[in-house]
C-alpha cells in the first residue's frame, strides 16, 4: 500500500492506494490421472482454464486407464487457474499435461515459476518418476504431495520417499486434491520451500 497527498479543508492529508497483489506462478505437475486438474480446479477462484480432449481408442491403448477407468478426457496443453491468497499475493497455477507425448509442454510451462507441486498417485509410483526427475534436474523447488484417492493411500511416506529416491530436503505430504482448505496448504508447503531457497541465496 502506498500513500498519496490528498487536499483538505486545513491542508494536506494522505489517502492509502491499495498495491494489486504480486503475482507468483506455480506448476502443479505430475504423471497421466493423478488429480492436476481436480487440483487446480478446487481452488481456483476464476473458472479453471482447461484443455482437455476425449481419450480415444487410440489413446487409451496408450495411456494406463487401469486406476481411472472413468475418466474421458485428458489434459493435452495445461490447466490454469489462480487464487489470491492474501491481499499482497496472489498464486497464478499452470498445471501440467501428464503424459509423455506432451512433455514438450513443461519447459514453456515452468519458465519463471517460483515452485512446483508434484502430485503422486502410490498405486502408480512407476509413473512418477519423471516429475520428480524433472523438477530435480530443472532445480526448481518443489514439494511431492501424495493424492489421497478414496482417503486413502497405499504406502506410507517413508516407503514413497524411498521408492522415488525423493531427496530429504524435498517436503513430502500427504493432501486430497478435491478439498480446497487441502490444496491450499499444499500450495503453501512449496511456496515456503521457494522462499527457503530465495532466503538461501542472499544469506552472506
């Protein structure tokens, strides 16, 4: 907020301008099904942005339906959708397509992030692998987050943390990507992982 001279009856006061927040991009990232989309659409305040296609016979021979026979579409470009956290900071979420056809997608969508969020699904940890990977060798931060599909989980996060070879300095949690108060505490593990390594970088 800043302040600026205001005409009065006995002189000069100062009336406040309110500052727009500052915007922040994150990725939500992760494999083919595991909630970036449900993710991005829970939380955002605007009508999510989407760009999704009908799986077809082609696709589906493709891509793993095993865990999400229900799903028909699938993200093809990236989701978008942005929530204001506070009146000085607002969150604009680029979410990520999941398979690896459309991997040419993430470096355009992770150019000036701040931190990613990498969402596993612990009945699909072979699909996983390539996130974690990417945001690693990118060295973006980043924290994993385990969808708890059902309310449930398959593996303990020990086992999680072990399996994808997830650093110890990565946060590793647990969320359900439909719930709105859920996904915003997971946004806020990575925005204080950003911030950690921000504070890093100037300390003498």
């Amino acid at each position: 907020m800043v302040f600026v001279p205001s005409p009065t009856h006995g002189g000069h006061s100062v009336t406040p301008v309110e500052q727009p927040p500052t915007p922040v991009k994150l990725v939500i990232a992760g494999g083919f099904g595991v909630g970036k989309t449900t993710t991005v659409g829970s939380i955002s305040e605007i009508r999510p942005l989407t760009t999704e296609a009908a799986i077809t016979e082609v696709a589906a021979g493709v891509d793993d339906l095993t865990h999400a026979p229900g799903k028909t579409t699938t993200t093809v470009a990236m989701d978008f959708g942005c929530i204001t956290i506070d009146p000085t900071l607002k969150l604009y979420l680029f979410g990520t397509p999941g398979q690896d056809r459309f991997g040419f997608m993430w470096d355009d969508l992770v150019e000036g992030a701040l931190g990613g969020l990498v969402i596993v699904d612990t009945r699909r940890l072979d699909d996983c692998y390539a996130a974690v990977d990417y945001f690693e060798h990118k060295d973006v931060p980043f924290a994993v987050a385990v969808n708890a599909f059902d309310g449930k989980v398959e593996h303990d996060l020990d086992e999680v943390r072990w399996a994808l070879d997830i650093a110890e300095h990565v946060p590793l949690i647990v969320f359900d990507a439909r719930r709105t108060g859920s996904v915003r505490d997971a946004l806020l593990v990575v925005m204080e992982v950003a911030l950690a390594r921000a504070e890093a970088a100037v300390a003498p």
